[in-house]
C-alpha cells in the first residue's frame, strides 16, 4: 500500500505563508482596528443618549 506525502514544496508553502501574512496585516489587523474604535464610539454615542453628556 502506497503512503499519501502530505509535505509541500519550500516554496509553495512559503508563498502561501507570505500571502497569509499580507492579508493578516493589509486586511484583517485594519478591519479588527476599525470596528473596534467603531464599537467604542457606539457604547459611548448610545451611554451619553440612555445617561446624558458627561457634566450635567
């Protein structure tokens, strides 16, 4: 019976590893960065409707 080799080229997998990397930080990182100020500045938006603005 013949084994499956589940091992790739150096450098398709490193190709792959650099493709991964620059989507992580060119789309992800932004996107994670952007909806959590987002999010923040909702929590803060609806806190200051439900309790008024800070000082009164």
């Amino acid at each position: 019976m013949k084994e499956a080799s589940n091992t790739l080229p150096q450098e398709q997998t490193r190709g792959e590893e650099t493709k991964a990397f620059l989507f992580l930080t060119g789309v992800i990182a932004p996107a994670v960065a952007v909806s959590v100020v987002v999010g923040y500045g909702f929590i803060i938006w609806i806190s200051q409707i439900l309790t008024g603005p800070p000082g009164s």
